[in-house]
C-alpha cells in the first residue's frame, strides 16, 4: 500500500475545513450535518468536533448498485433521516465524490424535502472520475484517479480504520 496523506495531512485539513466552515455558518441558524453512512463517519466525527457554531447530527444510510468500475448510478436508502430538514440549513458530509453518481441522487432525493439551503463537504474529490456533475462547496483534497482506502474508505469493508489514505495496489 502507497501512503499518500498522511495522519498529520489529514488532521491539518480537518482543522482548516472546521475552521472555514465555522465562519461561513456562523450567521446560519438552523445547521444540520448529514453524514453519508458508512464511509463518511470518521471525517464527520473528526469535523464536527472542529466546529465552533450549534449544530444537530444525523445520519443517511445509501447503498449503491453496480461497481466503483461500472457504477448504474442507482442508490438506495437503506436508513433514513431522522430529522425533519424542511426550512433547515443543511451540509453534507461525503467521504468521496468519484462519479458524482451518489451524490447526484442524494442531492435530487434531499432537494425534495425543501432543506433552505444545501451544500456539500467531500473528504476527497475525483473530478477526473466525474460522469455526473455536482456541486462540491467544500473538499478536502483532489485526487488522481486511483482506488484508495483508510480514514473511512473501504475495500470490500476493510481498512475503514487506517489512519491515512492509501493506495491499494
Ligand atoms: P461515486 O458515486 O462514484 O461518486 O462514489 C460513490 C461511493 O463509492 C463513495 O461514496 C465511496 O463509498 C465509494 N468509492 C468511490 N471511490 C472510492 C475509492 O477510491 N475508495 C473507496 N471507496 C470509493
Ligand atoms: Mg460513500
């Protein structure tokens, strides 16, 4: 395994999301996080606790069909919002945004439950991959084109728990 960003890397990112976040909301009442179940959980865990504004938690489950090489853009809710988000400002935690496909059916799906605003936060951005267009306000780092894991990002379920994002080989 290639070890592109390192523990230290990360934390920095984090630091500075938080940071930059804090002052774009810090006029905004009414913020609720949604973290993408399950990959998303340590960098919404981890910003989170960087944010210096009220907010509220919650959480959606999503399953994909097809594979990261042959994605049908087809997602399914496999746990739901507990929070009414009408009239609520809400941000998206993602942990990557890769053919947009994902995104681009939750962002339709959360659209509908008339949120006053939307935006999105990514871990790690792919805009090379990109078969969808989506919007992504905030992104911790752009990446080239290869598979990786850790800090959440799975392979088959494994290595959620390395420290560092690394390339599989
Ligand atoms: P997208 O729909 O192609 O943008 O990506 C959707 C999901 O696929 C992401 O939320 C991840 O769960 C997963 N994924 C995409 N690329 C990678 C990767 O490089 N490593 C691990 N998971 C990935
Ligand atoms: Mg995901």
């Amino acid at each position: 395994m290639d070890i592109l960003i390192t523990e230290e890397e990360i934390n920095e990112k984090v630091a500075q999301l938080g940071s930059l976040i804090s002052q774009d909301y810090a006029q905004v009442r009414d913020l609720v996080i949604v973290a993408v179940l399950r990959g998303s959980v340590y960098f919404a865990v981890d910003l989170s606790r960087q944010l210096s504004i009220p907010f509220t938690l919650d959480f959606i489950g999503i399953s994909s069909y097809g594979t990261s090489s042959d994605p049908l853009g087809i997602v399914r809710i496999t746990k739901d919002l507990d929070t009414n988000i009408a009239q609520k400002n809400v941000l998206l935690i993602e942990d990557i945004v890769d053919t947009g496909l994902t995104l681009n059916y939750l962002l339709k799906n959360l659209r509908t439950r008339n949120p006053l605003s939307l935006r999105v936060c990514t871990f790690l951005d792919m805009p090379g991959r990109r078969i969808a267009p989506v919007p992504v306000d905030y992104r911790g780092f752009e990446m080239e084109n290869c598979f990786v894991v850790g800090y959440g990002l799975d392979y088959n379920g494994r290595y959620r728990n390395l420290k560092e994002i690394a390339a599989l080989k």
